[in-house]
C-alpha cells in the first residue's frame, strides 16, 4: 500500500526553520521504501529552501490534503488542522500543558490519528528520537556568550547568525577564560551530552567530584553530576537512583554543596515530578551561594532551578535574578545571577538540528509504517484515534481534553 508523506509548514509563532526531513532524506526514504511518497508544502522560513527540495525531485505545494500522513516539528494551529489524516509533531500535551489543550481538543474534533514525536521510544520507555543534543550544544555556547558579554571578556556571535555547528565551534576557538572557572553541568541524557560536548571542545577539563569539591584550581574545570551526586536519602543511608526515580520521596537536595565553590550552572538534567528542587530562593539567597551564572538548557519555570522565573527568547536570551528581593532585574546589575533559560534553543541551529533528527526519523519511525510496526514504535506515539478518541495508553488526558480537569 502506497502511503504519501507531507512535509507541513511550521505556523507557530516565533517562527521554527527545522524541518523533520531534509530533501537528500526525502530521497532516502522514497529510495528505500518504493511505496512512500513525499511533498512539500511550500515555506518562506524552512531552513532548506522549496527550490531545494524541488532539485531533488520533491514536489513542492501549496496544498497538502493529499496526504496520508503530515509531519512537522512544532504544534500546529488548530485552524491548519486537516481531519481524518495522521499527525506527527511535539503537540506538548501529555502533561496536561494548560495552553495547549485546545489543541488536543480539535485533533479529537476532527478525528485525527496524532503521533507525537516525544512519545516515540523503546519498549522500555527511552526516547529514539529528540533535540536534546542541539539544546544543550546551544545552551552551553550561550553561557560562554553570556560570559563574555556581562564581564566583558570577549565577543562571541549569536548562534543564529552562524551556519552550523562547525562554525559555532570555530568561534569557540577564539576565546580565552578565566583561569578560575568553575563550572557544574547537570544530567548524564542528550541535552547534558550535547553541554558536555561544548565544554570539552573548549578543552575545559573534566574533574571528580571529590576533587572539584575539596581541591583548588588554576583552570577552568568541570564536574558533571547526576542525580545521585545533587540528591541524598534524609535518613542518611546510600542512595539508589532507581529507588530514586520510582519514589523520590524521602529524599532532599544535596546541590549546595556544588554551589558552594561554582561559578556557572548550566542545568541539563531532566526533572521528574516530586523529586526535590536542586536550588531554592532561600538557597539563591545564602551568602555561601557563589554560583552567579544559571544557563537553565531545562527551562522549567518557578520550579528546581529556583532562579528560572520565566523563559527567555532566542532574540532576548538573558536577564538577571535578584536573590535578595526574588525579582527580575539587568543581568549585570551588582549580586545578580544572570539566567539564560531559551526554551527553544535548538531553533538556533536548524540545520544541524533537522539533519540529526532526521536520521533518527528514518532510522525508527519510516520503517514502521512498511513493516507493520513490528517494534511497535507507531503504537506507542499514537495518542489519539480516527474515531476521535484517546488510546487507551493515553486515556488519562479526557478530562484535560474535554476541559474538565
């Protein structure tokens, strides 16, 4: 059965250049599974213009309707939704995300199978597919940026003015930090890797954490730490982190002890519900709190990382926390902790960050679609049904849904 795929337009506001396929992909997936179709609708802001695709041979249109299945990155407006076709995109729904249940109200409406891209995963619940690596990639180099910028140390670009990530790490080059930089990275899943990735091509050097906690240093240095390392049990016996992840009850955070002697923070870990927050604004507020540069690539407001009292954007990507008075102020303004929390940050490197989740795209989702979802990928994703209603998987968001909860 012959099945025709649609690239759709990106509609939400500020405007996302990725794409999920690039056209070299477009060819793949048409080379490798003669019974796919794809085209285009046609965009003024995709990273890959419509004349590339059509030097491919990828038809590129203004209406999509003959599509069977239509593929985007972000949310789409509800009014572009065209029913009865199957959807996939980051609808941000399964949390119950209060400004998009009006989004997963109109799926249902209009009867449409939705396929989310974060719900695409191992039988064991691991994600195949994301922009964690490019968010963190970015959100490390907008901390040296920040850096740079508040104590005058030296001028990076924007990363949305470069290319790729090969010229991202060749400005990087240019730099010089301060010898005494002292610098925690949170998490050990993509966006962390991708963090990771920055610091040590800046050939920042990798401590312990018993020696960045009890030695001094003539370089910069880093220490990255997981949950096991920024939680401890309250009753004071070992920690297990799979206890920890089923229950975090019975546990507190252990962060400052690493704020004690750190200079920047850039939080790449994934907060799961009930666990404890890594800092407070009592804790921001203690003088032993040496820690003046947040780049949180986590971004969740007012929760674990206490100085992220809202999101920031890629064209205004800092402003300052005052732990005094819990308010906003300038990043540079005297005891201000200065906070980079975009929360789209891999928007800034669309290219690099469509072609690698395109290769996740064709390597896990593609195939499903022609081999009868034998790993169960499609089954998964699928959210909601073509007779309008939620899988049974996803059954918990009715009430969300229809508004009742």
């Amino acid at each position: 059965m012959s099945i025709t795929f649609a690239l759709i337009k990106e509609t939400k506001n500020p405007p996302d250049k990725r794409v999920v396929l690039s056209p070299k992909m477009c060819q793949e997936v048409m080379k490798e599974h003669p019974d796919a179709r794809i085209i285009v609708e046609s965009s003024d802001i995709r990273v890959f213009k419509d004349a590339e695709y059509e030097a491919m041979g990828i038809p590129v249109v203004a209406d999509i309707s003959e599509a069977d299945v239509m593929i985007g990155v972000k949310e789409v407006k509800t009014e572009a939704l065209i029913p009865r076709k199957k959807y996939f995109f980051f609808s941000h729904t399964i949390k119950k995300q209060p400004y998009n249940r009006a989004l997963l109200k109109a799926v249902l409406d209009r009867k449409i199978e939705l396929y989310d891209h974060e719900l695409i995963t191992r039988q064991n619940g691991a994600r195949l597919i994301g922009f964690g690596r490019y968010a963190g990639l970015v959100g490390a180099y907008n901390a040296f940026l920040a850096l740079g910028l508040r104590d005058g140390l030296y001028d990076l670009p924007k990363v949305e003015t470069l290319h790729d990530l090969e010229e991202l790490k060749r400005e990087l080059d240019k730099i010089k930090l301060p010898q005494n930089l002292r610098i925690i990275l949170s998490g050990t899943g993509k966006v962390a890797h991708g963090g990771r990735e920055i610091l040590d091509h800046l050939k920042i050097r990798e401590v312990t954490d018993a020696d960045y906690l009890s030695q001094t240093f003539d370089e910069p240095v880093y220490c990255l730490i997981d949950v096991t390392e920024y939680n401890r049990r309250i009753d004071g016996k070992p920690m297990d982190k799979y206890e920890f992840y089923d229950d975090p009850s019975g546990h507190e955070s252990d962060f400052m002890r690493y704020a004690r002697v750190s200079d920047m923070f850039i939080a790449g870990h994934y907060y799961g519900d009930g666990a404890p927050y890594l800092f407070t604004r009592e804790d921001a507020r203690d003088p032993d709190f040496k820690i003046n540069l947040v780049a949180d690539i986590s971004c969740d407001i007012d929760g674990p990382v206490a100085t992220t009292i809202r999101s920031s954007t890629i064209a205004d990507p800092f402003y300052g926390y005052d732990p005094e008075t819990e308010t906003e102020t300038s990043y540079n303004a005297p005891g201000a902790i200065m906070v980079m929390a975009v929360d789209n940050l891999p928007c800034e490197l669309p290219r690099d960050a469509s072609f690698g989740f395109g290769e996740m795209f064709l390597k896990w989702v593609i195939p499903a679609f022609f081999n009868g979802d034998k790993d169960g990928i499609l089954h998964r994703a699928k959210m909601t049904t073509d007779f309008g209603t939620l899988t049974e998987r996803y059954a918990y968001l009715h009430d969300y849904a229809e508004g009742l909860g």
